[in-house]
C-alpha cells in the first residue's frame, strides 16, 4: 500500500474515507476507497462497489457513507484504466478484470465480499460469481448484469459506431460542471461530485476522461461478446438485480424480459426495481439504495 494518493482529489476532496493505491498484481495498483466504521456488525460482510464502464470509484461516496452509518464496511476501486489506477494497454477483459478484483481482496485480507457492480460493473460482479465463486458472497446488479450487446448489435462495428463515446477532451471543467448539475438537477453532490470525477482536470482548466478511447473500445468490445445469461444455470451464488426504469417504454420492456429470464434461469436470485431512476441510479439515490442492499444482506440473501 502506499499513501500517495492524498494529492488526487485536490478538486473534490474526500471525507471520513480513506484512498490508497494497492498492487494486486505485479505492476498492476489500483486505487481504492475504504470506508470502515467504527465498529461492524460481525454478521455482515464487507462490501466492494464496483463501477461502470467510464465511471469512477467516487461514483459510490454516497452509498459507501451510508453503509458506513450502518456499519458496513465498503471498498470502492477504480478498475484497471480507470480513475486514478493504472492504465496498463491490455487486461480489459472480463477474467483479468475479475482476477484484479481477487487481488484486492488478498491484499485486504477478505476472504469473501458482497460484489456490487452497475452497468458494465453489473457483468462483472456476475461474471465473478461465476468465475469465483468462493470468493463471492453475493452479487448485486445495478441496471447491469445482463447486457448483452452481441444481442442488440450485428457485428462489432455496429456496435462500435453506435456506441463509441463523445470527445470530451478540451471542454472547460466549469462548463461540464454546469451541464451535470443542470441535467441531474435531482442528484445528491456526492453524486455530482462522482460524475465529475470521471475526468482528469488538466492545467488549462480543460478536462479529459480518465478512461482513454482505445482502452474504452478494448472494453466496450468485450461487452458486445459478453452473455452472462449463458452463465446463469451454473451460478449458484444469489444474485439481486436493481434494475432502472428509465420511463423509456420500450427500453424497460426489454430489461423487464431480461430481468424475468434472469430471475427463471438463476437458481437464486432476485430483483428490486427502482421506478422512475436513472442508469446511475447508485448516484442518484444512494440512501435508497444502500438500504435495499442492507436489507437484504440482514434478510440472509446475501449472506
């Protein structure tokens, strides 16, 4: 561990949590922010929050205050490329990126974690139960999971033309800054402050993301081969998906046939929806969220 990363939130300070930069591999570190309450309940499980493509670890500061206040322990990272991590060209790949995830949890000294991943983090946390079970007490879903977009786009370069994200490189922070309060007017500031958090401001005043386009790409590419749903039947850990109703009609009709699939085809799993939300439905209500996500770790399904 290394405690140089007290200079990297210069702009948006953290409170009551702890960043460090961990190596969970040979030349691999990632950063992380651990919040740990004065005194846990023995009973509940630590908790990794794990972001979407793009995002950022900070996208979790109001889910992990509230865990905190019911003293759960949480440990939100930036994934490889991301944020303040490393940036290495290759390993973006859904077994690379889950075996990072296990690295962590042997530096941590944590046996078993409740996974929480939104979007493509969702695909992940799943993939992870899949792929390691042992070290997985549950997975939980946040408008992710079951993407599929091998299923939604033809070839790669459809895909790829569709989705590949705006140039953002050069835009002034405080006209970004304006533009994410005045679309998500509704949101908390640590969910503000996460958004924003997606973007290095450089010495100009301008911002760029984090997450460079050819590394983006690389993970958008595994995303359009990716199909948990083949996975499903052989996952025995318990799944929760916290889907978003975005009131687009015909989207949320597609994701409530993906969701009920899911929910016939796993042998344990569930779902709790969050109707109206937005996809960052983890920034945009984090004490809502929170308590679903306790709740169901002291019900026993994710135990």
């Amino acid at each position: 561990m290394t405690g140089d990363d007290a200079l990297l939130d210069e702009h948006y300070p953290l409170v009551g949590a702890r960043a460090e930069r961990i190596e969970v591999a040979e030349g691999l570190r990632l950063r992380i922010i651990d919040r740990r309450p004065e005194r846990t309940d023995g009973s509940l499980p630590a908790v990794l929050l794990i972001h979407g493509l793009a995002s950022n670890a900070r996208m979790w500061d109001g889910v992990g205050t509230c865990l905190v206040r019911q003293n759960v322990r949480s440990i939100a990272v930036d994934l490889r490329g991301h944020g303040r991590s490393d940036k290495p060209d290759d390993g973006y790949d859904f077994d690379s990126v889950v075996s990072d995830l296990v690295g962590l949890l042997d530096r941590l000294d944590i046996e078993r974690a409740v996974f929480v991943g939104q979007s493509w983090g969702g695909n992940v946390v799943v993939h992870a139960a899949h792929r390691r079970p042992q070290r997985v007490v549950g997975a939980v879903a946040v408008d992710g999971g079951m993407i599929e977009l091998g299923r939604t786009f033809n070839s790669w370069d459809d895909c790829a033309a569709a989705l590949r994200p705006p140039n953002l490189v050069g835009t002034r922070h405080g006209r970004m800054e304006a533009a994410m309060r005045s679309m998500n007017a509704d949101w908390p500031e640590s969910g503000i402050v996460g958004a924003l958090s997606n973007f290095e401001v450089v010495g100009d005043g301008t911002i760029r993301p984090w997450l460079t386009l050819d590394r983006h790409m690389q993970i958008l590419r595994e995303l359009w081969s990716h199909q948990p749903s083949e996975m499903f039947a052989d996952i025995e850990r318990p799944i929760l998906f916290v889907p978003a109703d975005s009131g687009d009609v015909a989207w949320t009709r597609n994701k409530e046939m993906a969701v009920d699939h899911a929910l016939r085809t796993l042998p344990n799993a569930r779902a709790h929806w969050f109707r109206p939300a937005h996809h960052d439905l983890h920034a945009q209500h984090p004490e809502r969220f929170a308590e679903v996500l306790v709740s169901n770790m002291k019900n026993g399904f994710l135990a």
